[in-house]
C-alpha cells in the first residue's frame, strides 16, 4: 500500500488527500461519525506515506495540520476533542509501556559500563549539580523578563469575572491535589527508597526516583560481584535496553497520528478563546524566556562546556523537540531521546544511560521558568508586591519540587499551586493560568527535554577529558 502510494503521481495524491478531508467533512455533519474519523485518519495516512518523508518532517506536519483543521471551521470542537484518545492513551501508552523496563535496563548496563564506583559518583554529581544550576538560571530568566514587562497589571473587574466563572471548578480541583502532593524536606528525602520496587513501578504514574535509585543500587552491587556471576545478568539487561528501544522504534511510526490527535483536540478543546487574548502579553513572555534559556543558555553550555557547535547540536535534537512538544511529557519521550542522544549526538551509552533518566525525572528548567513568569503575573492580578526575598523563595522552592516530580504533562500546575500558597498569593490564582497552561506545558517540555541531551553531552565530554588526561 505505502509503497503504491509513493509511485503515485503527486497531484493525485493531494487530491486524493483533499477527497478524503472533504469527504471526512461530510461524514460528519451527516452524522457518520465513525466514517468520518476513518477518513480522516486515511487523508493523513496519504500524507504522512504517500511522499516518503522524514519521521521529523511527518511529525511537522502533524503538528501543522492538526492546528490548521482545529481552526478551519469544518470539524466541530466535540468531534476533534473525541479523537484525543489516539494521541493521550493509544499513542502515548505504546511510548511508555516499555519506559519502566528501558529506565531500569539501561541505568544497570550504564552504571557496570563504568566499571569503578568512583567514576559513577564523579558523573551523579556533575550531573545533578548541573541540573540544579541550570534550572536556577531558568527561573532567575523568567523572573528578570516578568519583572520587566509586568503582565498582569490593571487587569480590569470584568475579565478577572470571566475568568472565574469559566475555571473556578478546575482551579478547584488542582487546589486540592496541590494539597495532597505538598511534602515536607524529609517526606520528599524518604520518598527517594522503595519499600517495594515491584509496587512503585506498578503504580498509575511509577516512581521514577525510586525506579532509578534501586537501577543504581543494582548495577553497583553486579560490580561488586563475581564477574562469572555479573556477565549474564549485565549481558540480559543490555539485551532488554536494545529490545526496548527497538519497540519504541516501532511505536513512533504511530508518532505522526498521535500529534495530530493530540494538537487538534487540543487547539480545538481551549476552553475561554476569548480570554486568550488577555493571556497574550503572559504567553509571550513565558515562550520568550523558554527561547532564551532553551537556545541561549544551552548554546553556552555546548561552546565553553563541551567545546561543542549549538548549530550540530540543534541539528540532530529537532525530531525529539517536536516529539516532547506534542506529547507534552519528558517521560514519553524519554526512549526517543536516549535513542538520538547515543545515535545522532555520539554520546556513550552508559552516560545517556543514566543521564536522560536521571533529567526527565529532576530536570524542569522550562517547568520552573513558566513558574516564575506565572508567581509574577499573579502577584500583578492580586496586587501582591512579591519582594526580592519572596523571588528567592521562589526560585528555591521550584528548584526544590521540580526533583522527584513525575515527568507527566499537567504536572507544572500542581507544582506551581504549591508555590503561590508559599509566598502569599491565592491557590485559586491559577483560574487565570489555565486556559493557555496545555499549550506551554507543549513549549516548556521541549525545553527541559533539550536541557536533558545538553547535560548529555557535557557529562560525555568530560569523560572523554579524563580519559584522555589518563593517556596523557
């Protein structure tokens, strides 16, 4: 069929993609639901196969379709948000139906890689310590671009009713789940160690943390076995790496179909369009300081850290940029950015190993950003004066709660509730947040992606150092 597709001339193929669209259209304002989405589905089949494109290019216009249709007027919002299940469950579970596994097999193989314990602690704390950095930059970023634009201010009585009225219940609910996330220094310390790893990974949203932790507690304890006894374990485990990568291969053909799903119901379900338009100077900011802390500061980590071109870097992460932007999750994606960063990026798999996993777990740079951005213009709309020691407060506490978040989309909201209760501003404040929050969690997540596959190749390139001063 696909390669029918490909030997057909290309005039009849956008055609017959017109066809299918228009004939989709019909289906369903004639009631032919199931039709309809057969037919679209097939429209984009005949894009997506019938030009031999690229993943990334497929992937693009996934993305690019998926807003155009939801805005064209032809689909009603309820038959594109009834789609969303094929990019939010059927798409997104294949992704990570093997994550626990790869997450697990993959920091095992890693760590026995490096072969000296002393090795695996000088990497841990680089990398955490470079985590934690750049996700204070992120932040201090956010704050300086909201502190100089001010958004938020003189928002008048009228639409601050809107808002109410459209998202009160919502704000509601996210309050409470605020609430029953909110841990204390040594709760969040404790949570790090399984009690049983079998029910942590078993859970709705696993564990990451205690995931990786028992993977550590593994791979050191096969180190320090009987090498007779440690092969055929380490040889299984790297078995189960490369199996499960080889699934996720497989899965991303579902990518293009998935993003559409996921782009168009959720362009089309944005509840309150009109208050968009308020929300415009805010949104601006947020992507503005997610750009220049995603190219800005991750290109001066390539150059003076790694010695590295940003243009080669940018060059080989675009496919898992657009993938995390979609999917909305740093967790999902995790396989395809362990796959690029060892294939496309070079970097050795015991480093990809354990670094990717480590960031889609405690890095949230965009997250922690959109949150400062977020703190300022609440304190705007209340007018709440947030002093520099409150700023502080919060760049601490989003440093602090971006570590042992799970890596699930929607999760920066919770995060963000936490904080506003801490310096002083309303919980029920993120009512004003919540009808752009989808489309920037799309935005920050490629960004905490990025900073995953730079600290990749930082760890990587100081390995390279060492041994080579080794040599030397």
């Amino acid at each position: 069929m696909q390669t029918k597709l490909i030997k057909m001339n290309v005039f009849i193929k956008i055609l017959l993609a017109i066809a299918l669209l228009g004939a989709s259209v019909f289906s369903f304002n004639t009631e032919l639901d199931y039709a309809g989405y057969i037919l679209l589905f097939s429209a984009l089949y005949v894009v997506n196969e019938g030009f031999g494109f690229s993943l990334f290019v497929k992937i693009l216009l996934a993305l690019v379709l998926g807003i155009i249709i939801a805005w064209s007027g032809f689909y009603g919002s309820a038959d594109l948000v009834a789609i969303r299940p094929v990019g939010s469950k059927i798409f997104m579970n294949c992704l990570t139906m093997a994550l626990v596994p790869l997450v697990f097999s993959s920091i095992v193989t890693g760590v026995t890689s490096l072969g000296d314990i002393n090795k695996l602690n000088k990497i841990g704390l680089r990398t955490i310590a470079y985590y934690i950095v750049t996700t204070a930059i992120a932040i201090t970023i956010g704050l300086v671009l909201a502190n100089t634009f001010q958004p938020g201010k003189n928002l008048d009585t009228e639409t601050r009713a809107q808002f109410e009225q459209s998202f009160k219940t919502s704000a509601a609910t996210q309050v409470v789940a605020a609430k029953e996330n909110k841990q204390t220094l040594f709760e969040g310390l404790q949570a790090i160690f399984p009690t049983n790893i079998f029910e942590s990974i078993s859970k709705a949203k696993p564990d990451m943390l205690q995931l990786i932790f028992f993977a550590v507690i593994c791979g050191v304890a096969l180190l320090q076995m009987d090498p007779k006894l440690s092969e055929p374990v380490i040889k299984l485990f790297t078995g189960i790496t490369e199996m499960t990568i080889k699934i996720i291969m497989m899965v991303m053909r579902l990518a293009p179909y998935g993003v559409f799903a996921l782009i168009a119901s959720t362009v089309a379900g944005t509840e309150g369009a009109g208050l968009l338009l308020t929300l415009i100077p805010f949104s601006l900011i947020v992507v503005a300081a997610l750009l220049i802390h995603g190219i800005g500061t991750n290109s001066l980590s390539l150059i003076f850290l790694s010695k590295k071109s940003p243009k080669w870097f940018f060059s080989k992460v675009k496919e898992v940029a657009v993938t995390a932007f979609s999917t909305s999750s740093s967790g999902a994606t995790m396989p395809l950015t362990m796959k690029v960063t060892e294939e496309k990026l070079k970097v050795k798999k015991e480093v990809s190993g354990f670094v990717v996993p480590l960031g889609a777990t405690i890095n949230m740079d965009g997250t922690a950003l959109f949150q400062g951005v977020s703190a300022i213009f609440l304190a705007n709309i209340y007018g709440i004066d947030l002093s520099l020691a409150d700023q502080l407060t919060v760049v601490g506490l989003a440093v602090m709660a971006s570590i042992g978040t799970a890596a699930v989309p929607g999760v920066g909201i919770v995060i963000l509730t936490m904080i506003l209760v801490a310096v002083g501003i309303p919980a029920e404040g993120i009512l004003f947040i919540l009808p752009v929050n989808n489309l920037l969690d799309m935005c920050r997540t490629a960004t905490n992606v990025m900073g995953d596959m730079t600290c990749a190749v930082y760890i990587d390139s100081k390995m390279e150092s060492s041994e080579q001063n080794k040599i030397v």
